[in-house]
C-alpha cells in the first residue's frame, strides 16, 4: 500500500492546566507520521510541558478581548463563551484555508463546553475527536447536528497513568485513522431529498424513498428523535438540501407536550427560509414520547399510554393539544413561499398506531389538528386532504408525486429566472 502524505491535526485544550496530557498524544499522533498543530483556549494560567501554535491571547483578541480582561470580570462562564467565540473563528478560518486534516480536545465540562463548541461548527465527515469526562448522560449539547466522535475520558483529564494512557491513544489512533482513510469514491451528483421517518412510518417513507430514488434523486433519511429533525434543517440550513419529505413532524407533539424527542420550538422553520420544495405530513403527532414508563410525569399517567419497546413509552394527543399543533403548523409555515409549501394529510390515520381500528386511532382528535390548521393557514398555502391512512399505499404514492411535482415547479422558475437575467446582460 503506498505510504500516504501526512496530515495536519489540531489539537485544541487548556494547555495550562492538561499540556502533560496534550504532548503525550502530540507525541502519539507525530509518530504515526502526521503533523500537529496546537491552539491554547486556558485563560488562568500559561501553557506547561508544550509551546502552542496558537496561545490563548490570540484566541482571546479574536474574541475581541485580552485574557487579563476575562480574568479580572471572574466571570468563568463568560470566559468560556469568549474563548469558544475566538477558537471558532481561528479554527474555521484554518479550516477554510486547507490547513488542518482533524481535530481532537481533551478536558472536563468547561474544556469540552469550548471544544465541542468549535467541533460544532465544522462540517460533518471532517474527523472531529473529543475526550471528555462528560461523555455519558445527555450529550445533546455536546454532539448538537454534527459527527462529534465522544470517547470518555474515563478518569479526569489531569496527567498521565495506566488508564489516561489507555484512552489517549485510543483518541489519537481513532483521530490518525478518519484523517487516513481516502474519500469516498466519486459518483454523479443528485439532489438530496431529506425524508424524516419514524417507526410508526416506515412503510410510507420507503415507499416514497423507492419513487424519489427512481425519478434520480438521493434520499438522506432522518430518525425524527429530536437530533434527526435538528441535523435534517441544519442542514438545509447549510444549503445542502433539495426538498424536504416530512412524513414525521412528530417532534413538535413532544416539544408541546414535554417529551423527549424535541428538536426545539424552531423546527418546521428552516425549508421555508431557504425557499426549498416542503411536503408537510402530521406523521405521528398523534403520539408524545417518554422512556421507560417510570418516566412518564405524574400529570400523564392516566392518558392513553402504550410501551413501544423498553426503553420508549408513548402517549396518545388529545383534541386540545392536536388543535394547539394546528395553529403552531399554521405559524412556522405561513412564512415560507406559497409555491413550495405544501400539507397532505391522512385523515384516517397519522401513524401506523393511529389508523382505523389501532389503538391510538382517534378521528375526533385528529380533526382537531386539521381543523385548528385550516383556520390559520395563509390560503395560498396549498392543503389537501386524502381519505387515507398515512401507511397506504396510495398516500405515499401521492406524497411523493406532489413533491416531485414542487421540485420541477421549482426547477422550471429557476430556469425562467435563468432566462431573464440573460435577457438582461444581451
């Protein structure tokens, strides 16, 4: 196999407090025949047992600041935030500029809260390595919508020993083998269509995958748990969606309801404001989700319950709070085109649990929601019901045919638009 080039990695820490542990992986990483460059973001003291690329008092006039200035406010959390600004800044800027392969960090909860920061703002598939001593629990706000790769520290990030040796080079080799391994091999672009999926409706969404895959598009799939709703609009966010399929808006049922699938009171927002093809589907708004069921809030516990699995324990939607994602539907999409919006709803069923004859199938609550939608809609804002099950056959049929339908909508007023401007410049 021929030797390949070095990469150049970034290692980014409070090189005051960890640079023993620092060295130790830049020694790691060097001997596997790569570069390193490091940057500073410790604010208390100066950096020990390794010299910086980048110290701490650039990342801080980044930020529009000095260290001296931090430190004197005693304010820790601010000082965190302003160093997080700064590495940012830096960080992408070297990114932009093709001088880094991957980064790794090391640190406890305010290293991690400024590194995963940074992580956070590099595009995914560009290898991203963090060692925390936070990686358990809730790593939402660690991870956000981006391949943060977490690996727990273990014991605190403070030196090295048979343990903390163990997982430094760990880090390091899993970080040297992402910058290592080659792209993926080229193919014909196609546009993306992001498709949001649940279990309760995966036969509509495969369906639909089959038709859009055979008209030449690519699907991306997301898992409507909070992070897939998230990860789907921050990319179309970033420009790198087509159209969106929302088969699944159940995550606005748990951000209604106090479930734990959110993906916070923004989602539905994003398709519209970059002006993209957007199919909306009450897929699943007839369940809220929970886990085990211990954890279901007191006020719940006489509601329609229903143990999905172990660890998942969903609650039926009531009239009021269907009637209540009505108008909130209503809200995040009046703003978007009135040619690239478009609602179908089910009216027998909004999930596989929710169809005639199911045991979450309520027709008066789910009339609710179209009911209380209708009445706030912009009605330039196209809504079209079908006296169907969101599992038949037919509605994904027509899911799909009307997104393809928006899509060269689209297409054929872009090429109208393509038109004028060159009239213009003849």
């Amino acid at each position: 196999m021929p030797m390949q080039q070095p990469k150049q990695l970034l290692l980014i820490g409070t090189l005051d407090t960890k640079g023993e542990d620092y060295a130790y992986v830049r020694d790691l990483v060097v001997a596997r025949g790569h570069r390193v460059v490091t940057v500073d973001i410790g604010v208390a003291g100066e950096p020990a047992g390794i010299v910086p690329d980048w110290d701490a008092d650039e990342v801080a006039r980044r930020a529009g600041v000095s260290r001296e200035a931090l430190r004197a406010t005693g304010d820790r959390g601010g000082a965190l935030a302003a160093m997080a600004e700064g590495a940012t800044e830096l960080v992408m800027e070297l990114h932009r500029q093709g001088r880094i392969d991957g980064i790794l960090g090391m640190g406890g909860t305010g290293g991690t809260s400024v590194i995963s920061a940074v992580m956070r703002r590099l595009p995914v598939g560009f290898p991203k390595v963090l060692v925390s001593t936070a990686a358990s629990g809730d790593t939402r706000p660690i991870v956000g919508t981006r391949d943060v790769v977490l690996i727990p520290s273990v014991v605190d990030v403070a030196g090295i020993n048979r343990i903390s040796e163990l997982i430094y080079r760990e880090a390091a080799a899993a970080v040297c083998g992402m910058m290592e391994q080659p792209p993926p091999p080229e193919r014909a672009e196609k546009p993306l269509i992001a498709i949001t999926m649940f279990g309760n409706t995966t036969f509509a969404v495969e369906r639909c995958k089959r038709q859009l895959e055979a008209q030449g598009y690519e699907c991306l799939v997301f898992h409507c748990t909070g992070t897939g709703g998230r990860t789907m609009e921050g990319l179309v966010e970033d420009g790198r969606i087509a159209a969106v399929l929302d088969m699944t808006t159940t995550e606005w049922a748990d951000e209604l309801c106090g479930g734990v699938f959110t993906a916070g009171d923004t989602r539905l927002e994003a398709p519209g404001k970059r002006g993209i093809p957007h199919l909306v589907v009450p897929g699943c708004i007839d369940m809220v989700n929970f886990g085990g069921a211990a954890s279901v809030p007191e006020r719940y516990r006489d509601r329609q319950l229903y143990a999905w699995n172990a660890n998942v324990t969903l609650m039926r939607t009531d009239a009021v709070e269907n009637a209540r994602l009505g108008e909130i539907f209503a809200e995040k999409l009046n703003p978007s085109s009135q040619r690239s919006t478009v609602v179908l709803i089910p009216s027998r069923g909004y999930s596989l649990l929710g169809a005639t004859g199911e045991r979450f199938h309520d027709a008066a609550a789910d009339a609710a929601f179209e009911q209380a939608l209708r009445a706030r809609l912009d009605p330039h804002i196209r809504c079209e019901t079908l006296e169907l099950a969101i599992n038949d056959e037919a509605f994904a049929d027509r899911a799909a045919s009307l997104l393809i339908e928006l899509l060269a909508a689209q297409q054929a007023g872009q090429e109208r638009e393509d038109k004028r401007g060159g009239a213009v410049h003849d």
